[in-house]
C-alpha cells in the first residue's frame, strides 16, 4: 500500500507595498469619480428647477412696472406726444382703452395726484388766462388757427363740480390734409381732473383709442 506524503502549504504571498498604495490610490480615485458624478447630477437638477420656477413665474406685472418707472422727458414748450408714457403704460392703454394711474405713480409731464393746476399749465405750451373759463377752451392744437381740434391739441373743460385738462396725441404721423378724418386715426390721450376746491389732481387717466 502507497504511503502518500502531503505537501506542506505554501505560506500566502506577501503583497508588496507599492501595490497595496497603488490599489489604494485606485480605489480613492474611484471615490473622488463617483462623488463628482453625483456632484454633476445633483447640479443639473437643481439647474432644471430653477429654469422651470423662472418660467412658471412669467412676466413682471405691467401695473408694478408702471408705477417704478421713472417719467418720460419731456419739453414744456412742445405738445403732449405718444412716447410720453412708459412702455407699461402704453401697453395697458392698448389692452384697457383707459385707466386711472395710482398714488404714487407719475403720468405725462411728471405730474402725480395732488399737484396743483398751475403745475399742470406750466409743463404744457400754453400761457393760461382768465379767458379760459368756458366750458372748453383749446390750450394748443396743431391746428393752424389753433383753435380747431387737431392731434396733438389740449383743451380745457369747467364743470360746477370739476375741471378736466385732457391732452390728445397721435400715435403716428397724420397727413397734413388729414382734417376731420383724424378721429379715424389711433390717438393716446391724457386726462388731469382738476377739484376745483383746492385746485389740484383728484384724478389721471391714461388711454388709447380711435377718438
């Protein structure tokens, strides 16, 4: 009968060092990867929230940017014109036909609520008299007799109750033959209504509208 003899096992490798610090600096490396991977996927979603907030949030409320927006220039000595009113304003004429501006907000000329009436007249091309106090005075049109309503003009209503400074301007050029015919034509206009108690802005309306 064979006797088998057992060969001694073979003691484990002893592994070098510089390999045990290369699997190390391997297995950070794989470490670093994977954290900036998930660093980019938590980036791209917090990026895609933010663009979908924005969207969902829209435009700035027209009203709000009317009131901040600082007043047109303007010339005293030349007549009410269409680029008077902010972009906002304009716009919220277009779609309302008219509309009262708040405390606070300035209309055409820089004037606001509470300003007196010689305020008013003394932004507009126009020296005021007591002859004005009729129901309608014409204080400028650019018509050649000055008297005849054609854009841009400004009149004068007195009331009992109230007096109305309204400015009317073209929104694009009329030809020079236009005549009566202006009223077919798109106009903004301006209304400052006087209390004739104290003299000054009870009310300013804004529109925009075929006369």
């Amino acid at each position: 009968m064979e006797r088998r003899t057992r060969r001694p096992e073979r003691p484990p490798e002893q592994s070098d060092p510089q390999e045990r610090a290369q699997a190390s600096g391997e297995r950070a490396l794989r470490i670093v990867t994977l954290a900036l991977l998930c660093g980019i996927v938590i980036l791209s979603i917090v990026l895609a929230v933010l663009v979908l907030s924005r969207r969902q949030a829209g435009p700035a409320d027209p009203a709000g940017a009317a009131a901040t927006a600082s007043p047109a220039a303007y010339d005293p000595g030349m007549p009410f014109g269409a680029s008077e009113l902010t972009q906002a304003q304009l716009q919220r004429a277009m779609q309302e036909g008219s509309f009262d501006l708040e405390e606070g907000e300035a209309g055409p000329r820089g004037i606001s609520l509470g300003d007196s009436i010689d305020t008013v007249l003394d932004r507009l091309p126009v020296a005021y008299s007591a002859d004005m106090e009729t129901d309608l005075a014409v204080l400028y049109s650019a018509a050649e007799d000055g008297q005849t309503l054609l854009p841009p003009y400004a009149t004068l209503s007195v009331a009992s109750d109230k007096l109305e400074i309204t400015l009317v301007a073209p929104m694009t050029e009329l030809p020079e033959d236009v005549g009566a015919c202006f009223v077919k034509s798109p106009s903004v206009w301006c209304r400052y209504t006087i209390d004739p108690t104290d003299n000054t802005v009870s009310r300013i309306t804004l529109g925009a509208s075929n006369l």
